[in-house]
C-alpha cells in the first residue's frame, strides 16, 4: 500500500475535515469550488478588480480551494470574448490582487488554464487551431469554423505557453495550477481519435494522443518545481461516437498519475455533449447527486492519487456518501456557490443542507436553446458578486435574456451553444 493510501486510511474522510496533498499544500476542507466561466476579463484580458472581490467572497464563504474560470495562455486564441489571459504580455498587478483575495480565510485558489484549439467561434476567429482540421458537428458548425491543423513546432508554442503561464501564475501568487484537459478544449482535443487523426507522434495511438497532455505537465512542473501543485480535469468520456472512451481515459488517469500529477478532478461531456451541465444524465444519477461517481469508483482502483469528483451534488447527505465510499477525496460544487457564496459554510454546518437549484426556463423553447440560460444566468450572479452584492436566486430568465442581448447581441447566445 503506498504512503498516501495509508494517510487517506488514517485521516478523517468527513466534509470538513482538512486534506494534505502529496506536495505538502493542506485544503482546510473537501470542498472544491470547480471551475465556472465569469467573463470578467478587461479588454486587454487582465483580470478586473470584480473577479478579486468574487473569490474574496467565495473563501469567506468557507470554500477550500477555487479553481478559477480558464484562463488562457494564448491570447490568439479565445473561447470567448471576455477571457482572461495569463502571458507575457499580461499586466500582473490585478493578477496578485486576485490570488491574494482567494487565500482569505486559509482557502486555495488555483487558477484553469487552458487554450480552446477548435473551439474558438467564428466571430472571435475566421482559423483556429487544433490537433487535425476537423470540424465540430451538431449544428455547431454555424458558430465555430473549420480548424487548420496545428503543425508541430506550433504544438512546441503552445506547450511552453502552458509552461510560462504556469511559472507566471506561482509568480503572482496563486498556490496551484489546474490544467483542463476536458471538456472538448486542446488538450481533450488531442486525447480523442474523434478529433485527433494525425499521423506523426502526436496522434494515432492513446500513447501518442495522450503525448500531447503529458509534454504539456511536464513543462509546467519544469517550471514551478515540485513542491507547488499541478492538477488536472479529465473526462470520464466524451460520450461521443468514435470518441474520447472511458477505457481511454483510465490509461489517461494512470499516466498523469504516474508523472506526478498533484490532483485530479473527474468531469465529462464536450460542446457536443455538454454532460457536465446534467445533459441526458440518468434519472437514477441525478437522484444519487453525482454524475461520475460509478467511474471514479473504477479509477480509485488504479491510482492513489487524490481524486476530486464534479457534478451534481447539492447535498451534505450525499457528498458525505461520496466521501465516505472512498471514492473521492474531495466533492466539486459550482453552481450551487453561484447561487449562495455561502454554501460551503451551510453544508458543514448542518448535516441536513441541501441547496436546490431551478429549472431556468423563458417558457419558450426556441428562446431556451439560444439564451444557454445554464451558463448566462450564472454569469450574471457572479456579476453581481463582482460588484459586491448578493446573488439574486429569483433573478428572471426574460430580463437575463434581454440585457445579454442588448450587451452583446446574438453572439452572446452563439459563442457558447454547449
């Protein structure tokens, strides 16, 4: 039995309870504010004074560690218009405000960094980039172009801008880096022979598709040394014909964790099959919380490494029961913190807290397909954090639809059709 499988057997497994990475960092609790899109990027894409005060509040609120929204390391390519970037060419001076505001109240805060590759929209780019020059499909072609294929002194570029991001990052002052490697971005891109048919040695085999994901860890780790911590989101699958498979990601989950990966958070779904927003998930699931835990419980099996499990929890009761089976060493949470910044607080404090969160709805499906009301009317709470008020649980799906339209017009809706 390895040294961290004594110290999980030895050490308290309840939701309160502290818990020590293998690099030394200690999360004061099992709670794990998972990443959520904020969309306060300035128009140089710095951080604004709004995103210090809204993780300011998150860790009064008991939370952790936050993972922040990605934060890209390419400004040439951008998921959406408002994204944050982290390079040489960033102004660090709010980026240090911004970590110094997430370690309140002896939380973490660790920023996502990510770059899009194919999924970058057609109104922000006319080529993006990605492992091989294939298109995403159902219906998102109307809003995303055609990739060219990256060439392999570009794939070079973009792995030692993961690693600059991640020495910048520790520089200003943030206590770990989270790597996205779900989700349908680049580095899932890479992982999937849906996406990624090359015929060099980044594509073809898992072993050559998973290079891709592994050069870009051990980049980072060259650059911020051992003792500062890496981790990683993964998929469980892409849920996708020809795609990323589960049997795929557990030889995925054995290599990082054998490179010396610090933490790995399970989630799954792409643009194409946004499962991680509870799309098409089993009416069994959704009453049991967790939407992955039948496959993290699988991959405790192959590796010590602490494992985060995200999606669906809204209770004490059942994260507790997810802790409890060994399963998982911490519980993500999002958007349940979007609507009560001080839920991680309530859940420790009453054994019985459970948070329900509505159905957003216009009451017109059309205006429900295009507004993405999972994700634009979230942002506007963390707007709201952002300028130091109170979230708003009654805010209306109309008023939400209107003023994004008014802000941004149609390509508010198109940029992220997920």
């Amino acid at each position: 039995m390895t040294q961290l499988a004594v110290q999980r057997q030895a050490t308290s497994n309840e939701l309160g309870s502290a818990f020590t990475l293998g690099s030394g960092q200690v999360i004061k609790n099992r709670l794990f504010k998972s990443a959520m899109s904020e969309q306060l990027g300035n128009t140089d894409h710095n951080p604004t004074v709004g995103l210090a005060k809204l993780y300011e509040r998150w860790a009064q609120g008991g939370i952790g560690l936050s993972v922040t929204g990605n934060i890209m390391v390419d400004r040439t390519a951008l998921g959406e218009p408002k994204n944050v970037v982290l390079d040489e060419l960033s102004d660090l001076t709010n980026f240090k405000k911004w970590a110094q505001a997430g370690l309140k109240n002896n939380s973490q805060i660790w920023p996502q960094l990510n770059h899009p590759g194919k999924q970058v929209p057609n109104f922000i780019s006319e080529e993006p980039v990605a492992p091989s020059a294939i298109p995403l499909t159902g219906g998102l072609e109307k809003g995303f172009n055609t990739p060219r294929a990256l060439t392999e002194a570009e794939i070079y570029e973009i792995i030692n801008k993961f690693a600059l991001s991640a020495k910048l990052s520790k520089e200003v002052g943030f206590s770990g880096v989270q790597i996205h490697g779900a989700h349908g971005y680049l580095v899932s891109q890479f992982l999937s022979p849906r996406h990624n048919q090359r015929d060099d040695q980044w594509g073809g085999s898992l072993e050559n598709r998973m290079r891709f994901v592994l050069a870009v860890y051990h980049a980072m780790r060259e650059e911020v040394g051992d003792d500062f911590p890496i981790g990683i989101k993964l998929n469980s699958a892409d849920f996708m014909k020809g795609g990323f498979t589960e049997e795929d990601s557990m030889e995925v989950v054995k290599a990082v964790a054998a490179a010396g990966i610090d933490l790995i958070e399970i989630s799954g779904g792409t643009y194409e099959s946004p499962t991680m927003v509870g799309h098409k998930v089993k009416e069994s699931t959704l009453k049991r919380e967790a939407y992955f835990l039948d496959y993290i419980e699988k991959v405790r099996k192959l590796v010590d490494t602490p494992l985060v499990l995200t999606g669906g929890f809204r209770s004490t009761q059942a994260m507790q029961a997810a802790l409890d089976s060994g399963a998982t060493d911490l519980i993500g949470v999002a958007r349940t913190t979007a609507v009560d910044p001080d839920f991680p607080n309530k859940l420790l404090s009453d054994k019985s807290h459970k948070q329900e969160l509505r159905i957003l709805t216009s009451g017109v499906k059309a205006v429900d397909k295009m507004a993405m009301f999972n994700i634009v009317w979230y942002e506007f709470q963390l707007a709201r954090m952002a300028k130091g008020a109170a979230p708003k649980p009654n805010l209306g799906e109309w008023g939400v639809f209107f003023r994004t339209l008014a802000a941004a017009g149609i390509y508010a809706f198109r940029k992220r059709r997920a």
